[in-house]
C-alpha cells in the first residue's frame, strides 16, 4: 500500500490516477467523498425538475426541461458509475436514500445537513414557481460550473474524462437560465417576482461553497482534486451573477456569511 506522503509527491509530479492504480486511503476517502456529493446531487437535482416537464409553460419548454432531466439522470448515472469501479454497490446505496426529499416551504438553511445521502444542501429545497425553475439554471447550474471547473483538471483521471461532456451540458442549462432571466426581468408583470426570488435564492446558493480555508479543501487542493479555496471560487461566481444581474435593471441581493453570524 502506498503511504500518503509518497501519494501526495506522485500528485506533485502531475501523475494521472485510474480506478485500478494503488491508491493512499486519504486519497480514496477524499474522491469517494466527492464523487457521491456529485453523484446525490446530480440524482436528487434530477428529482427535483421532473414534476417541471409537467408544469412548463409551453410545450417547447416541456421538451427542453425533459432534456435537462434526461441530463442529470445521465450525470448521476456517470458518477455512479465510477464509485461502482471503486468497487461500490451503487444499486443498494441508492435504494437506502430518499432523494425525492424536500424540506417544507419557506424554512432556510446554513450547512445542515437533511439526510444521509451527500447532496449539495440547495437540493433540500422546493422548487415552487417556473420563476424558482428558472432561478435554480440561472444561480445553480452557474455555481455548479464553476465548482467543477477545477475538476476538469482533476488527478482522478475517470473523473476529469467524464466531466468533460457533464460540463458542456451544465453550460447548456445555463444558457437557458440566461435567456428566462433576460426575459423575466425584461417584463413589467414578472420583474418583481423575479426580484423576489433572486433574493430568496441568491444566498442559499453563495452558502453552498463552504467556508474560507476549509481543512477539507485544503486536503482535496492537496490530492488534485480541487484546485482553489471554496471562497475563491464563491468570489468568481459572485461577480459573474452580478454582471448579469445589473445588466438586467435588478438589484444585487445582500449575502451575508454565515460562518460570520454571531448567534
Ligand atoms: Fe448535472
Ligand atoms: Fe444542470
């Protein structure tokens, strides 16, 4: 077995892992961990829009919300199936978690955590209105792209080669959060709405980053798998939405950190 050290300086070196190459325990603890935080989000998210195909507002948007669901099901699918080359039994973790689960209206969130499976915590929350659909491309599917920017170049080599095509789609998600969101806020009768929920949604999102310095980053900055601090991702993404947001004749919605409120 490798020590952890020797892992590390093979990292340094630029070396590529594979599923089937000797792994340090640090490193294997580390990408399982990210891999399932991936894989529940990617699944649970999925969940989430599928009552949307139902509910879009015209059956041009049926087929594109039905395409974004058939995307996530496929990411979650992907990342399933590389913790199943870990050598998972990913039918039976599936089977234990209720990714259908969502917390009741109007409750918020810092970093608890809701159940056993690893979801991004934005995942407990219901998604309500078009206007909330819409918001979740526009805040979400941006964060998440900026998070898996780094994963692009990620040590685990499995990784770094299935994202390349999970990123391409996420963009295209993007791209359809940008286009209601020009034309929401373009609108007399749905510019305060979309104002509202900018703000509802803006700061669950920025909370999804974790906290500045965070010794988990610093481990997964270490092994390759990450390349930046959480925050200094959070600082890139802030500044892409408030372009966009400005643009649009909209105000930017406060964030204040939570990991700075005294309690
Ligand atoms: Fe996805
Ligand atoms: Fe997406």
């Amino acid at each position: 077995m490798v020590t952890a050290e020797e892992f590390v300086e093979k990292i340094n070196a630029g070396e590529k892992i594979e599923a089937n190459n000797d792994m340090s325990e640090e490193y294997r603890t580390a990408l399982t961990n990210l891999l399932l935080q991936q894989a529940d989000s990617e699944l649970a998210g999925a969940y989430g829009y599928i009552p949307w195909i139902e509910k879009a507002p015209d059956i041009h948007e049926k087929v594109l919300v039905a395409q974004i669901v058939k995307d996530e099901i496929r990411h979650a699918y992907a990342m399933f199936n590389l913790l199943a080359e870990l050598g998972m039994d990913v039918e039976s973790y599936i089977k234990q978690h209720d990714y259908h689960f969502r917390m009741p209206s109007g409750q918020e969130l810092t970093s608890e955590r809701l159940t056993q499976d690893k979801r991004v915590n934005i995942f407990y929350y219901p998604i309500e209105s078009w206007t909330d659909f819409i918001l979740f491309n526009f805040l979400m599917d941006r964060g998440a792209g900026h998070q898996l920017e780094d994963t692009l170049e990620s040590s685990y080599a499995p990784w770094m080669r299935g994202l390349k095509s999970i990123f391409k789609e996420e963009m295209m998600h993007v791209v359809h959060g940008d286009t209601w969101f020009k034309r929401l806020a373009a609108s007399p009768d749905t510019k305060v709405e979309l104002q509202e929920g900018l703000n509802k949604w803006y700061p669950r999102v920025m909370n999804i980053f974790g906290r500045p310095n965070a010794p988990g980053c610093q481990t997964y900055v270490k092994l390759g798998l990450k390349k930046r601090d959480n925050h200094v991702v959070r600082m890139e993404y802030r500044q892409e939405v408030e372009e966009k947001v400005l643009a649009a004749g909209l105000t930017m919605p406060e964030w204040i950190p939570y990991y700075e409120q005294k309690n």
